[in-house]
C-alpha cells in the first residue's frame, strides 16, 4: 500500500508543477493575442490553476498518509520546512493569479501590466513548489 501511495504523491507532485511550466510560453503569446484568443488563453490559464490546487489536495492528503505510514515524524526539519512553504504557497496561490485574471474582464486593463504580473507570480510559484520538492527528495537535515 506504501508504494500505491507513494506513486500518487510523485503523480500528483508532476501534476501540481508541470502546468506551470506550459502557462510560460502561454503568456508569452499573451501579449500579441487578438480579443477572443486571449480569451479562450485566460480560460486556460484558469483551468491550469485549478488543476494545480486539485492536485495539490491530492499531494497533501498522499503526503500526510505517507509520513503515517513511514518511520518519519511530523518534527522532522525538511516536513516543517515542507509544511511551512506549503502553506506560504497556499496563501500565494490564492493572491497571485485569480485576482490578475479577473482584471482582464476590465474595459481599460493595461493588458501588458497584467501579463507581467502574471509571469512574475508563475516564476515565483514555480520557484516556491521546486523548493518544496527539493525538500521531499533530499529530505535534508536542517536542524
């Protein structure tokens, strides 16, 4: 069952990270995008996060069952400093990207203002969840 577990941690570790790395090149073409295709690209933009944060329900609840099951305690160094960026990175989640977005439907939004804030936060982010797998998979000593 362990291994069952582990699996779906890694799966939804890649699946909580790797839409970032598409949203990149998405803002990219942001900037030149005519009306309707920006549209449809906020859209997608939106659904990456979504699926980021369901993922991410998956990786906590995958997580909490793997240090039960494991010989780890909850005062290990790299878990605290796991649980401590994790939930900075909730709280980033939730002001970085629906806010920006939700501009975009303003008559007058400085369209480039908006696609730089959004590139920003998405670096940031992807910086922030790197940390934390970094974290997981060296699961280094720190005190």
């Amino acid at each position: 069952m362990y291994t069952v577990i582990l699996f779906l941690h890694v799966l939804s570790a890649v699946s909580s990270i790797g839409p970032f790395f598409v949203l990149v090149p998405l803002t990219q073409r942001m900037n030149e995008a005519p009306g309707d295709v920006l549209s449809a690209q906020i859209v997608t933009f939106r659904s990456a996060v979504r699926l980021v944060k369901h993922a991410g329900h998956v990786l906590v609840t995958t997580g909490v069952l793997l240090i039960w099951q494991s010989y780890w305690q909850w005062t290990t160094s790299w878990i605290v400093m796991t649980l401590v960026i994790m939930f900075g990175s909730i709280v980033f989640l939730a002001r970085a990207f629906k806010p920006v977005l939700k501009k975009f439907e303003e008559p007058h939004a400085d369209r480039r203002s908006l696609i730089q804030k959004l590139q920003r936060s998405l670096w940031i982010y992807i910086v922030i969840l790197l940390a934390m797998l970094w974290l997981m998979v060296a699961k280094p000593e720190l005190w």
